[in-house]
C-alpha cells in the first residue's frame, strides 16, 4: 500500500514539472487540430502534392520523376505508412502534429539555455499560440516539420559547442533533415557558423568541435550526392543562391502571392502575433495578413518592445561605465565601434537596394562584431544574438524576395517568440520585487500571460474552423466518375485542380486552368487536341460553357464534363 502511494506521489510531482505539462498540452493542442484538420479535410495545394509523391514513392502512382520537385522527406515518411496498407490524407496530418509536438519540446529544452523552466514553459507556449503555428501545425504541410527540425538542430548545437561536443554529431543529421523538409532552412547554417565562432577562444572553440562536425559531415556527403542525382529537389538548393545573385524583382510578375514589397511582413507582424475578432473565415488565420491585430497583439508588442528596450539600455549602460572606468580609450575599441555602426548601415541600405544573401553576410558580421564589443555585459549575448540572427536571416530572404505567403513566416516564429519571452520576462524579473504574494513572484505572472495567449489562440482557431473544405466535394464527384467510366485509368482526364484530383483518383490528371486561356473556344480547343475525355472544373465560381463537351455530373460545387460523341 505504502509503495502503491508513493507512486501516486511520484505521479503528481511529475506532472507538476514545467515540462510534462508543455508536453500535455502541446499534446491535447495536436490531436485537437488533427481532428479538426481531418474532419475538413486536406485543403491545400501543395498538401495534394505531397501526397502524390508519396503515393510515387510507394509504387502506387506512376509520375515522372524528373518533375518531381517538392522536399522528399514528408512524402517519403507518408509513403513509408501507404505501403503498409493505410493509404489516406490523414497520414500526413498525422506526421505533422507528431513532428509538432517533437519541434515544441525542442523548443522547451532550447530556451531552457537561456531562461528558467518557468519562463521556457511560457516561451514555448507563446510559440504555439501564434496563429500560423496552430492553423499550420497538423494541415498536411511542410513548414511546421522543417521548423520543428530546425529547432532541434540549433538545440544539439548549442549544447554540442556549450556542454558536450558529442552533440555535434546529430546536429548536422537535424540540419540535414531540416534542409530535405523545406529547402530554406538550408540558409540556417548562417547562425549555426555564427555561434560556432562567438566565444572568447573561437580557436580553442573550432578545434574542439572540428571532429563531429567533419565526421558527421563525411557521413552525410555521400548521401546528398546521391539525392542530389535521383531527386531534382536537391537542385533547388543552388536556386536557392544562384537566384539571389539577379533580380529577384522579375520573377513571379502576375501571380497572385507576387508583393515585391520589402516591408510587407514587417506591416504585418502584429498580425503574426494574435488575430481578432474572435469569429471569421478559416482563410484569415491560416493567412493572417488578411485579417486585423488582436487587441493582446497590441499590448505585447507595447510591452515587449519596453523590456527589449530596458535589456538594451542595461548592456549600453554598462558598455559606458566600463569606458569610464580607463582612462583612454583603445583605439581597437573605437574602430571596433565605428565598424560596428558601418555594418548596421551597409546592413540597412543592403537590405532596400541588394540580394539578401549580402545582407545576410553584412548582419553575420555585424552580429559578430556586437559580441565581440559586448560580451562582457551580457552572460548571455551569445544565445540572444543567435536568435537575433535566426530571426533576421528569414526575414530578411523571405521579405526581399516578392513572392509573399504568409505561412513562410513560419521560419521567424520560434525566434520572434524568444524576444516575447525576453521581453516580458525583464519586466517582469524588474517589477516583481514590488509584488508581495510569492506565487506570483516566482510562476503566477509568467503563467497568467501563457495561458492569456493559449486561450486567445484556440478560441480564435475555434471561431475560424470551417466544417468542410473543397475536397469533400471532388472525391464523391471522382468516385461517381469512376463508377460511371470503369475504364477511367485509360482515359485523358483534364482538371483545374491537379493535385487535389489526381490524389483522390489515384492517377495522373493533367491540370487545365482556364483562366491562362483567351477565351473558352481556344481552352476547349487544347481539351480536344489534347484527346481529353474528361474535364473536371472544381475552382471556377461560374462553370464556363465548353464547345465540344457537355457536363455529365454537377454536385453544385465540382462539375464533370465529358467529350461529345462525333
């Protein structure tokens, strides 16, 4: 009996710990929007990509696989469960709130080198309740995973170069993983070289994690050539860098994320924080920029800006009575300053008039020479810059180039929730001293502003959920085809919705989008010399009328037309 209650016990204090309970209801949070995700169905684009992919990867699907362009390693892990014998859409929303979960704890244990566990705890759950966060965390996408893998690889870094060297030996697997979920997280290797060569003894530093680095390394290379020669996806990496060398001005003109607008995310970055009101379309808080600020978006940026300003000051501050105490300054210190100042310059007119890839060199520099002139003030420069860093070098890519979807914000988010949580937290360690209740001294303060931000973030996410999505309407209506033709896999179908039919009818339906036609004539006319004997309109608001073809089903929202008979 005695054992029995003392493992009750045990039971309760471990729940207690900051991070079980991040676990929880990071937990509770996935399984909520997976269900939700499901109950509506995959409706996104590039999700009925990924799928097909998958369905390629697992022999079920014949494509060709030098058009395969889209990151491997999302429908490769979906293909590994199709071949198993479960082949639907919830597998890669179920992969994605799994991946989730690992990138939030991963999250917890990466502040947890800098903050608290209090203070991780509440870090981590302003991360999860930005609205790109809960809306992207189970849709079936690629920018949550690649977020998750990112964080775990800046974790083992800093506690590779920090605690243990032999940490570094998965770093760079994570990285690596990273990289093959979304081909932009290639550009985290700035920070990783950034916090790689802060430190007062950068050679001591190199030396020492000189060895898992080539190793892992060495490891690694030989499967990246062989990618890089079987999937065409691997190639997008030198676009990645090649292109930042031209203009990226001209290209995208006339598609509809084209915004060649460098500030357009800095205008919407309230909006990247908490959206109101309450209620709206689905639409909104998976594109936030579309909707308006919340109220608690307001009042964090007020608050956090303050506290970055107080932290700011602090460091200046002692930078000057430091100044003060010698009776000359070096000259080393003097151009390190006006070298300093010169880089933020350079950095900002870059950003306006360059590639990013400068700007991203420029602000390398720039980060480097800060610690360099104040590591002294700061125990804890070197981990804030790196975030400052991490945040800048997405930024600053995704805003210089003018093709803007909200979701690629994504990549910002974990270190725009660092400052929230540094921001608040310096006010709060300021002022609590004039607090008398101990509770709220240590956890009450830092517990009441997470749960604030989680309560906003799921009754918002609530209030935006739709019950259904396109999709329900193409798989009856494609069913209903295949009944109607048992001869359809032979047949040349057309569609304006590529992905999303060629998934639900498990082959390849080649995409027709009327819109990049003159007219219906010349669009029915490429249907006829095509030999196409179905086209399936799902997108169009009003069902154009094709010459040549006459509608077979119509379910009000998905409509089949089939080829006259000579």
């Amino acid at each position: 009996m005695k054992n029995k209650a003392g493992l009750v016990e045990k039971i309760k204090e471990e729940i207690k710990k900051p991070l079980i309970i991040l676990t929880i209801i990071t937990v509770i949070i996935a399984i909520y929007v997976s269900a939700v995700q499901i109950s509506i169905g995959v409706n996104y684009f590039d999700v009925f990509t990924y799928l097909n992919v998958a369905l390629f990867y697992a022999g079920m699907l014949p494509m060709n696989a030098a058009q395969i362009h889209c990151p491997p390693l999302i429908p490769f892990l979906t293909s590994l469960v199709f071949r198993a014998g479960y082949v639907s859409g919830n597998v890669i929303i179920i992969i994605d709130a799994i991946l989730f979960i690992f990138g939030v704890i991963g999250f917890y244990l990466l502040l947890k080198q800098r903050f608290n566990e209090i203070q991780s705890l509440f870090g981590s759950l302003i991360y999860i309740s930005f609205p790109l966060i809960i809306s992207w965390a189970a849709s079936g996408s690629i920018d949550v995973p690649a977020i998750s893998f990112s964080i775990w690889a800046i974790y083992l870094m800093v506690i590779g170069v920090e605690k243990d060297s032999k940490y570094l030996y998965l770093a760079l697997p994570l990285f690596v993983l990273a990289v093959l979920t979304r081909y932009t997280a290639a550009l985290l290797i700035f920070p990783m070289i950034l916090y790689l060569f802060m430190g007062n003894n950068m050679k001591k530093t190199l030396k020492r994690n000189l060895t898992p680095i080539i190793v892992a390394g060495a490891i690694i290379t030989p499967i990246i050539i062989y990618l890089y020669q079987k999937i065409n996806y691997i190639s997008y990496l030198t676009v990645l860098v090649n292109s930042s060398i031209f203009n990226w001005r001209s290209i995208g003109v006339g598609d509809i994320a084209y915004n060649p607008d460098n500030l357009h995310y800095l205008y919407n970055l309230l909006n990247y924080i908490g959206i109101g009101p309450i209620t709206g379309s689905y639409y909104q808080i998976y594109t936030p920029s579309q909707a308006a600020p919340s109220i608690l978006s307001y009042i964090t940026v007020i608050l956090v800006l303050f506290g970055l300003g107080i932290y700011v000051y602090r460091i200046l501050k002692n930078k000057k009575e430091q100044f003060n105490q010698k009776d000359k300054i070096s000259k080393k210190s003097i151009a390190q300053i006006v070298l300093f100042i010169f880089l933020i310059i350079a950095s900002f007119v870059s950003f306006f008039y360059s590639t990013y890839i400068i700007t991203d060199v420029l602000l390398l520099l720039t980060c480097f020479l800060a610690y360099k002139i104040f590591q002294d003030e700061n125990k804890y420069l070197k981990i804030d810059l790196l975030f400052l860093y991490w945040f800048l070098t997405f930024f600053i890519m995704h805003s210089t180039i003018p093709m803007k979807v909200d979701r690629y914000v994504i990549t910002v988010l974990p270190a725009l929730a660092y400052f929230i949580i540094l921001g608040f937290s310096v006010l709060i360690e300021k002022y609590k001293t004039k607090i008398k209740s101990k509770t709220w001294k240590t956890w009450g303060l830092y517990a009441l502003v997470g749960v604030i931000f989680l309560t906003s973030s799921t009754v918002t996410f609530i209030g935006h959920t739709p019950n259904t999505c396109l999709i329900k309407y193409i798989e009856p209506s494609t069913q209903w085809l295949e009944d109607y033709d048992p001869n359809y896999q032979e047949k040349v179908i057309f569609t304006d919705y590529s992905p999303a039919v060629t998934w639900s009818m498990k082959k390849i339906v080649i995409g027709g989008v009327l819109k990049d036609y003159k007219n219906t004539d010349e669009f029915s006319s490429m249907l006829t010399q095509a030999r196409a004997e179905y086209y399936i309109d799902a997108l169009s608001e009003k069902k154009p009328v094709l010459k040549d073809y006459h509608i077979i089903k119509d379910n009000g929202c998905v409509v089949i037309y089939q080829k006259n008979k000579d």
